[in-house]
C-alpha cells in the first residue's frame, strides 16, 4: 500500500497499486451497462422481437468485450511499470561497476 507522503515524492510510483480499484471498479460499470442493455432489450422486444432480441445479445457481448478489452488494458499500464522497475535496476547495475 502507499502512504500519504508518497503522493509528493516521486521515488515510487503509486499507479500499480490503484490500477486494480480501477480495474474492479470499470468491471462493474462494464456489468452494470451490460444489465441495463439486458433490460433495454428485453423492452424492446414487446415493439420488435427481432431487434430486442439482437440488443440483449450485443449487450451480452459488450460485457464480454467490456472486460477482456479493461484487464488488456490494466495489464499494460502494469507492464510499462514493470519495464521502468526493470529498466532502473539495469541502470543500477550498471553504475556499481
């Protein structure tokens, strides 16, 4: 976890230790507008069968797109991370010599 003096040095970065609330939290939305398309569709297929019944299963699908599509991107946020971690050890190494 990080810690309030944290936020005014620049020594560690404190983004790989939010990105997960974010990740859990555009997950929610991600199933939240998914039910609501859901119950759109479901409406709408009193006035076009067809056309409601295509709604519920774009709305299923843009939850599914919704979450791969939001760990994709949480999972390279991580990496540049990891890249810059590894990047300053190899800066590191090299200087001790």
């Amino acid at each position: 976890m990080f810690e309030f003096r944290d936020l005014f040095q620049w020594d560690r970065f404190i983004t790989p230790t939010i990105i997960k609330s974010f990740y859990w939290l555009v997950i929610v939305l991600t199933v939240l507008f998914g039910i609501s398309g859901i119950f759109s569709g479901l409406a709408a297929m009193a006035i076009s069968p067809f056309g409601g019944f295509i709604l519920v299963l774009s709305s299923i699908a843009g939850v599914i797109v919704g979450i791969v599509f939001s760990r994709f991107v949480a999972e390279f946020v991580l990496i540049v991370f990891r890249i810059n971690e590894h990047l300053g050890a190899i800066r590191d190494q090299g200087g001790m010599r």
